[in-house]
C-alpha cells in the first residue's frame, strides 16, 4: 500500500475538519502518501456535511466529482464519511455506485481498515475498477451514534501551520426544532480533558500559536464526564502550554455562559476577547418555536454582562430568517434587536427546512423571497453597524498573526483577535520588512471598510 495517494476533501464546519486531520494522521501513519491535488490521488475520501439543503448539495456535488474522475480510471477508491453518509448511506449507494465503502460519523478512527478493506477486494477480483462491488456487499461501517468517542488521533493539519481547531466535544442534546445535528452525531459527549491537553501539546510542538476551540456547544464541556461545566478548567489549564499565543472560543449557547467562564477570559492573557455567540433570534415567540432555552431579556443580559466585564470584547452571532411562522412582527424584534445591541460580527442564514426535525412539520412554512429579503435586509444593516465599529478603531494598534501576502503587493493579510478563520474580516498591513506566515505582528489601523480593517505594522508583537 505505499505510495498510494490519499486526498481527503472536507466540507462544512470545523469539527469536521478536526475528523479530517484525524484520519488524515491515522492514514499517514499506515503509510499512505497525502496529496492536495485529486488528480494525482489513487484514493479520494469526502468528509460531507449534512446541516442544511445548501451543504447537502455541495457534498453531493464534491461526491460526484471524484465519481467522474473514478470512472475516468485515475481514481481508484472513493470512499464518503462524515454527516451526510450517516444520514443518507442507503441513498448514496444507490445513487452513486462508485462509492467503496461509506463511514458514519463515529467511525473516523476506522478510515484505514475501510481502505484497506476495499483494496483487498479490488486486488482480489470482488470487484470492477469503476462501480465495485454491488451494493448491498460494500463496507458500510456506522456505529451507534451515541457510542463512546473515538480516542483523540495525532492529526496532519491541513490548514495554516500556526492555527489549528481542537475539537473538545461531540454531539448535542439541545433539541433545537431545526436542526438535525443530534440525529447525526448523537448526545453531547465531553473529549477527556488529559486527551485534550495532549493533542494540545503536539500542536503546540508542531507550531501551532493559535487554538480555536470548537464543538456543538462548547460552554457545556465537562458536564457529561465531570459532572460539572469544565470549560473555565480546560482554559486555565490550555493557557499554561508553551507556544500556544491565542486561545478563541466558538459556539456558546447564550444561556450556558457562566459568571465563572466570563472571569476566565477577562483575565486569562492567552484568551482572546472574542466570543461566538449563536443566538438564531430575538423574538421569544421564535425562540421558543426553536426550541431555544433564552429570551429577547435574557440576551440582553448576557451580552450587557460580556461587555461590562470585557469592554473590548468582539461578539459574533449568527441569525435564522424565516423560520416558520416568523410574521413582520417577530422580525421587526429581530431587526431592532440587532440595532440595538450592534453585534461585532454577524452571519445571517434563510431557514432550511430539515426533513425529520419538529420544524418541518410545523405550519406557517415561510416563502423562499421573503426569507431572503429579511437576511438581505439584515446584512446592510449589519454592513452599517460593522463600518461603524471598524472606523472606532483607526488609531488604535493591534496584535494580529500574519496569514500570507498580496501578490504583487507589499501588502500582508493578517488577522486580529477580532477575526476567526474563515468567517470573519481581515486586516490588511503594510510592513518595511518581510514577513512569514504566522508572525505575531503589532499594527496601528490607519482606515477601514465595512469588514475590513487597514493599516501598518509598527513592531513584532510584545505584550
């Protein structure tokens, strides 16, 4: 099996990049060879997601690319894993026989026993080089959903070298209406923190400065092993690892978020002063359609609290228009909600309706334009609210690591403790002298536009 080639496509969150690294780890080990470029690979793996129409589609999309590269001849094995395999295998067999072998979500650590599997059986004559074996006979490996975590693997990171995700939990039992994350990925299960610590270690080692912590609900950690939320715990204990700079903490349910874990980030150097806070709507009425277990006052509070206790604080949140049964009047609450309150950043998504979840069935389904012009209407205002806040900070100097450089330009893309990877805005800087990818830089923002901020770097970074 040397010199095999592997490339592994992942799709949707972040989590499941985590499950990407993992297996790529588990396969680099066995000896496979790991390549960017699909036209090279003898093997092709696509981590799907399933979370909503538009991510099922892409994962589809992505499936049936390498499907024509396999009929093509250049592909040997294809196998799918991640969220839309659990959820759909029977389908995807069927509809795309030139799938090998298909992997739930609980079976990552599995990834090099379903290669090997198919290898054999393509060796062996089972089955043809295209289509493989009839449907019924390939590997379909899906454990229970709910069954023990798979230990924490040595990870091949993908992504920039100096930041990288550590996934600290899986699974949720919030229930929201509209989501089908639970049906997928099961209860909310805790990594153990020793696990987590050491994976923490070896990026550290690696070079990696930068830890964004990540999970379906990451403010609950701990409740599950511990018996007590853990993640102030975890914080304090991440902050010790030599090389790590920055610590960034992603999806808070708002009404987990605890006295003792706000304290923890205002006085923890290493933590950024960023939280992400998804709160979906502002109407109670929604609110409680969805399931959420919040109020318009109790956002408030939280959010009042977060800024009293942290001033410069950046809170992102994202936001669902359209759910069913939202009139003009819940969303003119939601729109004064965001007015008011002025959110640092802001994702706005239309409701997709998720077959098998309480918000299918429900009546008073919203039509497809008005879901649509009530997120338009909310990003320019939200493109508002963030050149506002950006024009606050000209003058001001920033920590920001460096992310790579503009062509042609002596103009570097950087990033401040205000911007998560990938979702948020960047600072772009001019700098004297050169510079690498992931350098901890200090820069004085000198203008801005709506989502990004301009400026130049005044010296390397010291606190």
């Amino acid at each position: 099996m040397n010199n095999l080639k592997i490339y592994l496509q992942s799709l949707g969150c972040d989590k499941n990049l985590v499950d990407s690294e993992m297996m790529l780890g588990i396969l680099s080990k066995e000896g496979f060879e790991i390549t960017d470029d699909e036209n090279e690979a003898d093997i092709a793996v696509i981590n799907t997601c399933s979370f909503i129409h538009d991510a099922k589609q892409e994962s589809v999309n992505a499936i049936l690319e390498m499907a024509d590269l396999k009929d093509a001849g250049s592909l040997k094995v294809l196998l799918v894993c991640g969220c839309l395999a659990q959820r759909y295998s029977d389908e995807l067999l069927e509809e795309i026989p030139q799938i090998d072998a298909i992997l739930g979500t609980m079976a990552t650590d599995r990834i090099a026993e379903a290669v090997r599997n198919v290898l054999k059986e393509s060796e062996t004559g089972a089955g043809s080089t295209k289509n493989g074996t009839p449907k019924d006979d390939k590997p379909v490996i899906l454990p229970d959903i709910d069954s023990p975590l798979p230990a924490y693997q040595k990870r091949f990171l993908t992504g920039a070298g100096h930041t990288a995700y550590l996934k600290i939990a899986e699974g949720c039992d919030k229930h929201c209406t509209y989501c089908a994350i639970p049906s997928m990925r099961g209860k909310y299960r805790s990594y153990p923190m020793e696990s987590l610590l050491r994976d923490a270690e070896s990026l550290a080692q690696a070079g990696v400065r930068e830890l964004i912590l990540v999970a379906q609900e990451s403010t609950l950690y701990g409740v599950d092993l511990y018996q007590k939320k853990m993640l102030p715990d975890l914080l304090h204990r991440l902050c010790g690892i030599d090389g790590i700079e920055w610590i960034r903490i992603l999806y808070c349910y708002p009404e987990e978020i605890t006295d003792e874990l706000i304290e923890t980030i205002a006085t923890e150097k290493k933590i950024c002063h960023y939280l992400d806070v998804p709160i979906q709507h502002a109407s109670d009425v929604i609110l409680k359609r969805m399931g959420r277990k919040t109020s318009n006052a109790k956002l408030r509070e939280i959010i009042a609290k977060l800024r009293d206790r942290i001033p410069d604080i950046c809170i992102r949140t994202t936001l669902i228009t359209g759910f069913p049964g939202e009139t003009d009047e819940d969303f003119a609450i939601l729109k004064s909600f965001v007015e008011e309150v002025r959110f640092d950043r802001l994702g706005v998504f239309t409701y997709s309706m998720e077959e098998g979840t309480p918000a299918a069935e429900m009546p008073d389904q919203v039509d497809e334009e008005i879901k649509e012009a009530r997120r338009d209407e909310l990003m320019l205002l939200q493109q508002e609210i963030s050149y506002e806040k950006a024009e606050d900070l000209i003058g001001e100097t920033l920590a920001a690591f460096v992310e790579g450089k503009l062509p042609d330009e002596d103009v570097y893309v950087a990033r401040t403790y205000r911007d998560a990877p990938d979702v948020d805005g960047y600072f772009f800087v001019s700098c004297e002298y050169e510079l690498n990818s992931g350098d901890l830089v200090s820069a004085e923002v000198t203008d801005c536009n709506e989502y990004d901020l301009i400026g130049a770097v005044v010296n390397e970074f010291s606190e």
